[in-house]
C-alpha cells in the first residue's frame, strides 16, 4: 500500500493535480476541475502530431498473461501508446501506466480495454441464453458485476455489449448477441451499456461500454463470418439500427466499426454511418474504434489501394482509434504533409478519445490498487448472481408427460455425454478470465441435488466429434435400470462465437446415434442443449420427451440446470432466436413480411416448401414451464388515437397451475396496411412474471409513436390505419385486439 502511495502521489504530482508551489497558472487540462472537453481542447493544443497519433493508436497485450509487449513502455513514453487491449491485472496495468503519466512529456494515461462480453472472471451465461431471461434487469446487474471484476484489475473499457441482430444460425457470433428482434435487442443493449457504465463510467467498479459491430455485422451473407452483407435501407433503419441507437440513448462511451462491407462500402470506412447516422443524426459524442485490423483489411476488401490509402479512408470516415495495425501511426504524418489528410480530422478524432479519457476519470486515477483484485472476483453474491442468471436464460423445449421435474429421491440417475462433464463448455464462448477450475458440471451439479441414495452413473457417451463404438456401447450399459437417462448434446464452446460458422445446425459426431441408442433402452430420456446456436432438434422433438435448452450457462451452469431439472427451479425463458426444422429454411425468424402468397399448409401456390414444413420448429419467444398459465381480457384503450397518441392495453394472466413459476407476456402489433408491408409481428412489449399458484395479474403496456412507428422510405411514421394488438406467451401465439390509429 505504501508504494501505490506514492505512486498515486507522484502520479498527481506528475501530473500536476497538485498546484505546483510556484503558484503558476494550472493549465486547463490538469485542472480536475475544468470541463472534459475543456481539458481536452487544452491538452490537444500543446500536442505534436506524433502524440495525436499515438492516442488513436490501440495495441494488444499478451491475451494469455495479461502482460503488455516489451515496446510498450517505450511507446507510452513517447506518448504514442493510446490504449491496449489484453494488457490486464495491477502489476501489468500500473507498471506500463506508469510510463504513461510519469514518464512521458504530457503525462497522458493509457486506456486498458478488454472483450468483457458475459462476466470477466465470474462468467455468467453467453448473451444469447442471458436474452432467453427476456429480463433486462438482471442482465444490467450480471455487465455491473462483470464490470466490478474488471475494474479491479485495472480494466476502464470493455468491448462490449455486442448488439448484432443476428437471424442466421450458421453465423458463429449469433451467440455474442441478443437474437433476432429488434425491440430485444434494444431493451438489452440499453440494459447492458447501463450495467458497465453505470450513471458515471468515471466511477470505480464501472466501464466505459463499446457498441459493437457497427454495422450489420450479423448479416453476413450465407452465415459466414465476415462475409459481404446486402442490406436494404428498409432493414438498416428497422432492424439493425434499433439497438446501436438504444445504446447511444443509453450513453455508450464507444463503438467499434464491424468488419464486413455492407452494401459494398466496409464498414471500418463507413462515412454515411459513422458521421452521417451515428454523429450527424444521433448525436453520439463518444468515439469509435475500429475492430482488430479493419484498417488494415481495407486493402483486402479493395476499398484502399495501400496503407495510406485505407489510414486516410479510415480517419476520414471518422474511425477514431486503430486496433493493432499501426496505419495511422506509420502512414498519418506523410498524408497529413501531403494534403491527402485533414489535419481537422486528426485534431477532430484526438479530442474525442481525449474527451473520454477525461471522462473515465483516468488521468486524476491511472492506478488500480493492486489489493481490489481478491476481494473482487468470484465474491459468494456474484456466483449467487451467475446462478441466478443461468436458472432464468433456461428454455424448456418439451416436457412430455410432464417427465419434468425428476425425482432428486431417483433409485438410479444415468448421466451421459461428455458436455455434461465439461467445465469449460459451461463457460462457452468470449470467456475473458473465467476459469473453467470454477464452472460446476453437469454432472457435479446433478449429484449435489439428487439425495444421498440416489445412485448416479455417468459415460462420456460421445462429445462433439466421433465416438468410439466402445464409448457408444458403455453409454447404453451405463444406462441399463436407470429411473432416468439425462443426456447432454450441442456443440463445444469453441463451435461458436467468431470464426465458428457452421454449414450444419445438427448434433454434431455421433450425438444423434447415441441418443437412438438410449431411446431404445426404454427407459426416460432427457435431452439437455449446450449450444451457442440454434440447431436442428426436428429428431429430438419427436422421440426425446423432455427437452431443456441450458445454452452455455456459465461458471455456475450445471448447478442451475441441475436444479431445474429436479425441481429446485422452474424453467421459464423464451427463446430470444428462431430454431429452424432445417437449416434450409435458414433465414427464418417471426417478424417476416406476409407475401402476396403466405404461407399456408393447405395451398399449394402458398409461400411454402415441397419437402418440409414451412414453420419453424420452436418459435421466437417460445419457452415452457412446469407451471400453467392462462391469458385473459386482452384490452386497448382508446379505440382510436392520433398518430401522435398513445393507446394502453392491459391483459390479465393466471397461474393455473399448483406450482408457482414464470411467465413473459410478449406483446405484438401488425400494421396490415400501409405505404410499405410491415411485418406479420413486431415485438413491441414483454414482461417476465413470477406467479404464484393461482395467481393472476394484470399486465399494462403502453403503445406510443416509439412502438407505432416505421422507418419508411419517407422517414419514421405512424401511418393512420387499423393496428392489431397480440398478447401472449410466445411469437405464434395470443390473444388479439385491434384499434385505430386516425388520420
Ligand atoms: C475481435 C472481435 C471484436 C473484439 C476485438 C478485440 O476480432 O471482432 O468483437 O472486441 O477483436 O478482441
């Protein structure tokens, strides 16, 4: 302790938030109490263009250790080393920062960033199952906890929340987001850029947030990461913009540029998007970074014809930082010298990075206190918070014959499949620091529920690749007599997340074999999904009875599951993605448009196909309970409203069953007529309940331009016309109401 002291004195000093005893005029930018902007315009007035370059320089740490690249300290000295990613923990952290603010000309610190996507060291479910809670409440604490873990080793920006509308299974990020609906996504988005940052991303324990991919990254043409994405401006504006500009209502610090071209211009140059729409019409004031390399991989993408070329199109277009490739650093002094860069972009892009590092409160606090740490992570509140999440991101497929819940007194428990002995598929994917040593299995989870004289029997079955037939024929033994066999499918943790696209949603190896297999011993067989996608669950559905859909759960996802499956918790998430019968029928999601020719299961010349259903296999927000619930006097009021009005709609619903559990009440609109088609669907309202057996309440929405509206051709409206209203407990489900918007 004694030596932060000092340190921290002696950054102050360096820094001069002391007032030196010469009683000489403080200059604006040390002066904590003179306004971030302020402080920046001064700082930015007394920097060479060197030091201006190097603050939009972002360079990565050893993602192993934590430690920082032995040119660092060199670089931060020279004032050109702006932020890192990866460099992490105190001794790392504050070695290098010290170079920064005391041994550099204008003692200007560096931003530590790294990807805190779903928990830093305690991991709470992927994004994708933390939507399946459709509770942006607890997603808001699970990113501040994330948040408190991060800070205390020395973290100030995490690149994070990942808000990529996502309606392609095969895209392996699918699992970084919040599905496919724009009104989740947004909810989320806002809920998540609140939990890191806080009321002020200055304070201790908190973040500055990063929006990322910016945009229409989750379009990737046939699924395949960082592919082409051909969006139309109908699509951009109602269905992929929703989020990001939740997040700037939110007051995200930062966002970072995608790497896919959208609409043949890529994104890291994106001008029309990144000074057009994300500063010009939303009046973000944060600043933009570029994701890992896009600077660079403007060449490949034959946008730039050289370093230079893609360093000017980058910075022109507003992307103010560059992660790892050292374009504008190498390339920015000549194009500035020959007029090929506007030295007002340069000045423009260094004063918003200033203006947030100012405000993240790092130049009076560069320090983190290297004590923080153990009294931070894995605290017994935020492994209660990571089971409480992974219990709520549970989607329950199917329970025939209400298999579900199991008897914790079963004589036998057969447990089989490698993923239910896996620690760190648990953890999926973007695990930051979390370890799997912490993450309960499974298997773990099963025997700390069921009693002590249940016999638990568990074979690895089969994993994600092949099985021996040796392992196939142990996996049936070990089931032989059993009460129950429990069997864990889906994918690993590394066939998700970025550069994971699959052509295939099935069961991966020989997952569906083994399951034939154990289908035939006779005996009760339940299916439980780790996955980070949706897949193909056609076969399960129609031989396997009961189905619980766990995502990767996170450090304490085997408990969760483990105690829903026997009864300890009731599963009551919905499903924030549409699961496909194929993936030929990929994209599919609820919120698609009529067709002259909808879909019908009797007409021939029907949007349909000849060799399957046409509907998907489980629905955008479906999910079932142990519990019952009923919907009931569905209401709007007023009959009709100005378009500039606001109609109110309650629904009553009913627990009628004798168990207490969860319900989320969805509520829907349709404009059947309009200027353009709209959606079959939109999502405009939800409500996560908790009812008691026999309890009913009733649940008010409120529908205002916000929800009415459309980004047409013309601009957002809310064209007169009859709206209809559904209320329900999924997309495809609901009761229905209609009122008038007038002219
Ligand atoms: C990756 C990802 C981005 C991440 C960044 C830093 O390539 O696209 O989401 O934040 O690089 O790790």
């Amino acid at each position: 302790m004694k030596n932060l002291k000092i340190s921290v004195l002696a950054a102050a000093l360096a820094f001069g938030a002391l007032a030196p005893a010469t009683g000489a005029e403080l200059p604006v930018y040390k002066d904590p109490a003179a306004a971030p902007a302020a402080r920046a315009a001064d700082l930015l007035g007394r920097m060479t263009t060197e030091e201006k370059l190097g603050q939009l320089q972002q360079l990565d740490g050893l993602w192993d250790t934590g430690a920082y690249r032995e040119e660092f300290p060199k670089l931060a000295r020279e004032g050109r080393l702006g932020s890192t990613l990866n460099v992490r923990t105190a001794p790392h952290a504050n070695a290098l920062q010290k170079e920064a603010v005391e041994n550099s000309r204008l003692g200007v610190p560096v931003l530590f960033a790294f990807d805190v996507i779903h928990g830093y060291r305690t991991i709470f479910p992927v994004p994708l199952a933390e939507s399946a809670q459709w509770d942006p409440a607890l997603a808001e604490r699970a990113a501040a906890a994330a948040a408190e873990e991060a800070y205390a080793v020395g973290l100030k920006w995490t690149f994070a929340p990942m808000v990529d509308i996502a309606r392609d299974p095969r895209w392996g990020r699918i699992v970084e987001g919040s599905g496919e609906d724009a009104y989740l996504g947004s909810k989320l988005a806002a809920a998540r850029v609140r939990g890191f940052q806080g009321a002020d991303f200055a304070a201790p324990g908190r973040l500055m947030a990063c929006a990322k991919h910016w945009a229409g990254y989750g379009a990737a043409e046939a699924g395949r990461d960082y592919n082409s994405t051909d969006i139309s401006p109908s699509a951009l504006r109602n269905v992929y913009f929703p989020p990001f500009k939740a997040a700037v209502d939110a007051g995200a610090a930062t966002f970072m540029t995608a790497f896919n071209d959208l609409n043949g211009v890529p994104s890291t140059a994106h001008k029309a998007n990144i000074a057009g729409v994300l500063r010009g019409e939303w009046g973000f004031k944060g600043f933009v970074v570029s994701d890992y390399t896009s600077v660079k991989e403007l060449i490949a993408h034959g946008l730039a014809a050289d370093d230079e070329d893609a360093a000017v199109k980058a910075l022109s277009a507003g992307v103010d930082m560059e992660m790892v490739s050292t374009l504008y650093r190498d390339k920015g002094p000549a194009a500035l010298a020959a007029g090929r860069l506007r030295a007002a972009d340069l000045d423009a892009s260094a004063l918003r990075v200033l203006e947030m590092k100012f405000r993240a409160g790092i130049f009076e606090h560069p320090y983190i206190d290297p004590a923080l740490e153990a009294k931070t992570l894995l605290t017994p509140e935020k492994l209660r918070l990571a089971l409480d999440a992974a219990l709520k991101s549970l989607v329950l497929l199917k329970n025939e014959g209400a298999l579900l819940p199991l008897d914790p007194g079963s004589r036998k428990v057969a447990v089989i499949g490698k993923l239910a002995d896996s620690r760190e598929d648990m953890l999926g994917s973007w695990a930051a620091d979390g370890k799997p040593a912490d993450a309960v299995t499974l298997l773990e989870g099963i025997k700390a529920v069921v009693s002590p004289g249940t016999r638990v029997v568990y074979s690895s079955g089969c994993y994600t690749g092949d099985a021996s037939e040796k392992e196939l024929k142990a996996a049936v033994s070990a089931a032989a007599g059993a009460d129950v066999i429990i069997v864990a499918v889906g994918e690993s943790a590394l066939m998700s997340g970025e550069a994971a696209s699959r052509v295939s949603l099935a069961l991966p190896g020989r997952q569906r074999e083994l399951l034939e297999r154990l289908k035939k011993t006779g005996r009760p067989v339940v299916a439980v999904l780790f996955n980070g996608r949706p897949l193909e669950l056609g076969w399960l559905d129609a031989n396997i009875p009961a189905i619980l859909e766990a995502w990767q759960p996170g450090t304490r996802g085997g408990l969760a599951v483990a105690q829903a499956l026997f009864g300890l918790a009731n599963p009551g998430g919905k499903l924030p993605v549409t699961f496909p019968r194929s993936v030929g029928q990929v994209p599919i999601y609820y919120a698609h448009r009529a067709t002259g020719r909808p879909t019908s299961l009797t007409e021939k010349y029907s949007s349909r196909y000849i060799d399957s259903s046409s509907t998907p296999l489980y629905p955008f927000g479906y999910g079932l309970s142990y519990s019952s619930f009923t919907f009931s006097n569905l209401l709007v009021s007023p009959a009709s409203i100005k378009p500039d009005g606001k109609a109110l709609v309650s629904v009553d619903v009913k627990n009628v069953s004798a168990r207490a559990g969860d319900e989320v009440a969805q509520l829907y609109i349709r404009d059947p007529a309009g200027s353009e088609t709209r959606p079959l669907r939109e999502l405009k309202g939800f409500e996560r309940v908790t009812l008691a057996p026999g309890e009913s309440r009733t649940l008010r929405f409120e529908l205002t331009p916000a929800e009415l509206g459309w980004h047409y051709a013309g601009g957002f409206a809310v064209e007169p016309g009859t709206f209809k209203v559904y209320v329900g407990s999924s997309s495809a489900a609901g009761l229905e109401v209609s009122f008038e918007v007038l002219p």
